[in-house]
C-alpha cells in the first residue's frame, strides 16, 4: 500500500526547546514505517524535549520536521501519532475507569457534537485486548498499579489508530514483573507491525522488541544503528573515544561523564 | 405540598431549584477534576460588582453580573495560561477588587442592606417572574451544552497535555468550561446566593465520588443529589422560614456526612469479606492459558483448580456467595 510512503518522522538539522532555549540542537532522523527505535540517553538530554516536538508540546526552533511527508507547521492530523505520556500516576481527583480512559482516545478523530457510535466502542475494546486490560476495563483507574495505568495509557493512544506511538519512558518506575508484561505488549504490536518511538532508560525490558537504537546526550544524536552496532559502537563511547559532539550549546557535561552514565545501560543489559 | 403548588411564586421558586440544582453539579464535576473547586466563589465575588452596577444604573442586575461573571471567567482561563506563578495572586486582586467595588457601589444607591443580603445568600421568593424566565433559559442552555461536551471536558480535565498532543482545542474547552461556570453562577444568585453556589457546584460531588465506580455515574448521582437537595430546600425554607440558600447547602453538607458513614462503614465490611487471592506475577488474560469463566459482569480465571477474579490491581479468590455461578459454568465451580 505505501511502496514509496514518505518515512513516518523525519528530522534534518532539527532543533526544538523552549522559550527560545534550544534543548535539541541539529537532530538528523527518520523513522520508517515498521521501525520500532529506542530513544535512549542520560536524563536533560533532550529525548522528552524532541518527542513533545514532534506533538507540538515543545516549540520548534529550526531545522526541516515532517510527519507523515508533511512539514509540523502544516501538519493536522494530530490523532496519526498516538501519545504516551509520562505519567506516575493518573489523575485521582475524580473516579474514572480504565474504559473512560481508553474511549478518550477517539475523542479526536469526531466532530464535538457527534457520540460515540458502535465503531468507537468496538475499537476501544480492541485496544483493551490489546494491553490485556479488558477484563479490568471497569476497575477504577486510580486502583490499577502503575504498570497496569501505563497500559492504560498505551490503550488510550491504540484507541486512535495511530500510525505511529510515541512513548515516554513506558517503563519507568513499573517493577520487573510488570516491566515483562508491558514489553509482552509492545512485543504484540510490534509483530502486527505497529510503528513505535520509545524513549527509554530500560533498554533491557525491551530488547526483543527494538529494531533500531538512537542515543542521545547533550541535546544532539551521538548514536543512530541496529541494536548490534549500538553493542559494538557503545565501545566508541569510552572517555576519550570517538565523541565529536560538545558544542558550547550542550548542557556542558563533560564527555567523560556523559559516557559514565550512558554506559550503565548495556552492563545492566549483561547481568540480565 | 399541594398548597405549596397552589402558590404561584412557589411554582416559580421550585422550577429554579429543579434548574439550577441540576446545572450547579453537572458543571462543578468538571472543576473538582481539574482541581479548581473554589473558583466559582471567585466569579461570584466579581458578579456582586456587574449587580452593583446595575442596581447604580437601573438597568437590570443579572444581564450586568452576567458580563462581569463571564468577564471574569474568561480573565481567569487566560491568566491560568500563562503558567506564571504571579497568577494565583492576579486572581485574588480579580476576586477581591471585584467584591470590594460590588459592597462600595452598592452602598452608594438606594438599595437597602437586605437587597445586597439577597444577591450574597439567595432570595428566590423575591425573585421576579423576567429574572426567572432569565435564568431557566440560562440554566436549559448551561446543562445542554454541558451535557454534549461532558467527554471532551473530561478528557482535557484528565490529561491536558495529552489533549493538546492529539490536537484537541484545551484553551477553547477551557474558557468555554470557565464561562458555563461564570454562567451558573449568575443563574444560581437568586437560590443559593453569590457565596454559597460554589457549594452547591462542589458537595454533591463530592457525595457522588463516595457512591460512584465511574465518572458517567459519578455525574449521574452529583446532579441527582444536587436537584433533591435544591428542591428540598427550598420546600424547607419555605415552611422554616429560613433563607434558601443557606437551607440547601446544610442539606447538601448533610447528604454528604450521612453519606460518607455510611459509605466508610461498606468499605470497612467489604475489606473484611474480601478475600484476596495468592500473590502471583502472571497476569490473566485472554492468552495465558487459564481457563475463562466470564460471569457476573467480569471474567474470572481457573487457577489450579480455584477461581481469580480481577480486582482493583490484584486477584481475588471467587467469592461463590457473592456471584452464584451460572448454569453452564457450574460444574466448573465446584
């Protein structure tokens, strides 16, 4: 169907922050469709500041962006990317259950005066069964654990139809137990050939699952190959070896420190 | 009751708390989940300004406190938007100076200290019969646009950033949400009065949350209590002798203690009967393997021989008294 489709996400020389601030600065990267990439990098790196661009959540500073073939500025069709926030908790102010949630995202893709048909709710069902949360479907969100609300989210996102689902850190702060679970799910959708960009700390909950790895640090991509490059390329990353970013606009971290922290990533890897 | 019909302004005076007790909780759910719960107290402070000024000009009062109200609601969304910390203080000057010039001008006009009173804690029986055929379209309007937009309200309550990625118009939703507000308020001033409408927007909710599983029957029961509160207060007013207002929000508070006893005491005794089953990692599901018996409204799982129910984040052990098996999965049970 898409033979010569344009890549779902592409960057050239991207730079997004706020208020000014640049957060990202000449982000070079396209995701084609099928592609699930791991968005990884120490904290204040830029891999949130780049995914809320792409949603305009963050502001655009410069560069050529396009989704879908479309420049963002021109870009509408906003329910296309399906958005998994970071989130700790849901909201408990008020009570609402996993299916509330979950039916919010068809909400844009219907004009405001129109209900909810028997499509709509069809295709929340599917997203339920999706996460597995359809036996859970009338709990109380605030209830559910944050591995099960995490799922919860994903749903929400699956309920648009995305062609492409933007995550931020699905696995943080979710125990083991449910970390697998969660990359059960992801491994599900990514079999049906769902498209998806996870920023991540835990690369090793869901190693089975990527089939590219972009590294972040300081703002910039210090890394863009296959999960057995980024093994072998990781090495380059040693104090000393191989880095060329450090433009006077990075965070000002030194190298050597950078490479410390991002290197935990693959030794936890190793013990799993 | 009868003869209580048989009066005319009581017909009036009832037909405005069947209005406005259904409107007040309808639109106050919204801002208990946004967290904004006193913010109608605010817009009431600015409305006693616009009826001062139309007590001062002898144009009519509720089209004046109308502007000022939606003014004021509109000023509170764009200030909220901003995101500066400075914001919670331009509200207050807003609010204050707005109850500060409402008591200035009022005592400059010839209206008597009891009309003010009026405005600030309700005066249904002295209502006229314009400013009721005002407030019932009003308050049809607020329920109805309330009621088509409640989904896309909640969504931008429940997660506005998420709404914003999915390119739903929050700031719209927003202000439309601050003006329906600003709109209840106004229509409330004569039952319950400028400073007590916020309570009659926020208590039955707060009833509701105690009493609910969902948002959709959370809504359901805030108006329901909303509207048997109004309606009841103003019959008690009527024969106590005691300001509308003041008699609603005491049976609204009243509900909600009786309620949350009431409620606390469940709570304690399903805890108690609520047998929770053996701490396991695997998760259910339509894949895993286990046997499911869906009943009862949920789907319960065969775990070596006894059954899991969902609940909340864990499993319960199936409770046979509680949910009696149907037929067809009765020998499964046993």
């Amino acid at each position: 169907m898409r033979v010569n489709a344009p890549p779902l996400i592409s960057l050239h020389s991207a730079s997004f922050g706020y208020a000014e601030r640049r957060v990202v600065d000449g982000v070079t990267l396209s995701q084609g469709p099928g592609e699930v990439i791991a968005l990884l990098g120490p904290n204040g790196s830029g891999k949130t500041t780049l995914v809320k661009g792409l949603l305009g959540l963050s502001e655009h500073l410069g560069g050529e962006v396009a989704l879908f073939g479309t420049p963002l500025e021109q870009f509408h069709d906003k329910p296309r990317i399906g958005y998994v926030p970071q989130r700790h908790s849901l909201s408990a102010s008020v009570r609402a259950t996993v299916r509330e949630i979950v039916e919010i995202g068809r909400l844009p893709l219907r004009p405001w005066w129109r209900p909810a048909n028997a499509t709509d709710s069809a295709v929340v069902d599917e997203a339920l069964d999706a996460v597995g949360l359809r036996d859970r479907e009338r709990e109380d969100v605030a209830a559910l654990s944050g591995g099960q609300q995490r799922r919860v989210l994903i749903a929400r996102a699956l309920a648009a139809q995305p062609d492409v689902l933007v995550m931020d850190e699905p696995t943080a702060g979710v125990d083991i137990a449910n970390q697998r679970i969660l990359a059960q799910v992801l491994a599900t959708l990514a079999a049906r050939g769902t498209s998806m960009l996870i920023v991540t700390h835990e690369l090793a909950a869901l190693r089975d699952v990527v089939t590219r790895i972009v590294c972040m640090d300081g703002g910039h991509v210090d890394f863009d190959g296959s999960p057995a490059d980024y093994q072998l390329g990781h090495r380059g990353h040693e104090p000393g070896g191989g880095h060329h970013h450090g433009s006077p606009g990075s965070v000002g971290r030194s190298d050597g420190l950078a490479a410390i922290v991002t290197d935990t990533l693959p030794s936890r890897e190793a013990q799993s | 009751m009868s003869d209580l019909l048989a009066l005319d302004f009581m017909r009036q005076a009832l037909i405005a708390a069947v209005l406005v007790g259904l409107a007040a909780p309808l639109v106050g759910a919204f801002l208990v989940q946004r967290r904004m719960s006193l913010i109608g107290d605010g817009i009431g402070h600015v409305a006693l300004a616009g009826v001062a000024v139309g007590i001062l000009t002898g144009s009519m009062p509720v089209f004046t406190a109308l502007i000022a109200a939606v003014a004021a609601a509109v000023g509170v969304e764009l200030i909220r938007a901003t995101g500066r910390t400075s914001g919670d203080i331009a509200l207050a000057v807003m609010f204050y100076g707005g109850i500060a010039l409402g008591v200035v001008l009022i005592s400059k006009s010839t209206a008597s200290s009891s009309n003010l009173t009026g405005y600030l804690f309700g005066a249904i029986l002295t209502t006229s019969r314009t400013d009721i055929v005002v407030f019932a379209i009003l308050a049809v309007v607020v329920v109805g646009v309330t009621w088509v937009l409640r989904h896309r309200f909640f969504a931008v309550a429940n997660d506005e950033e998420y709404a914003r990625a999915v390119g739903l118009p929050v700031m719209g939703y927003n202000i439309a949400l601050s003006v329906l507000t600003a709109v209840t308020v106004v229509v409330s001033m004569r039952v319950v009065g400028l400073l007590l409408i916020t309570a009659l927007m926020i208590i039955p909710n707060a009833t509701a949350q105690l009493v609910s599983r969902s948002f959709r029957s959370s809504l359901a029961w805030a108006s329901l209590i909303g509207l048997a509160s109004s309606v009841s207060g103003v019959i008690a007013s009527f024969y106590a002798e005691t300001p509308s207002g003041g008699t609603i929000v005491l049976l609204a508070i009243g509900t909600f203690l009786v309620v949350s006893i009431v409620s606390g005491l469940v709570t304690r005794a399903r805890r108690a009967a609520h047998d929770r089953a053996e701490r396991h990692e695997h998760e259910h599901g339509p894949v895993c393997g286990h046997q499911a018996i869906p009943h009862g409204g949920h789907v319960d799982y065969l775990h070596d021989g006894h059954r899991h129910a969902p609940h909340a984040d864990h499993y319960d052990e199936h409770d046979a008294q509680a949910h009696p098996a149907p037929q067809d999965t009765q020998e499964v049970s046993r």
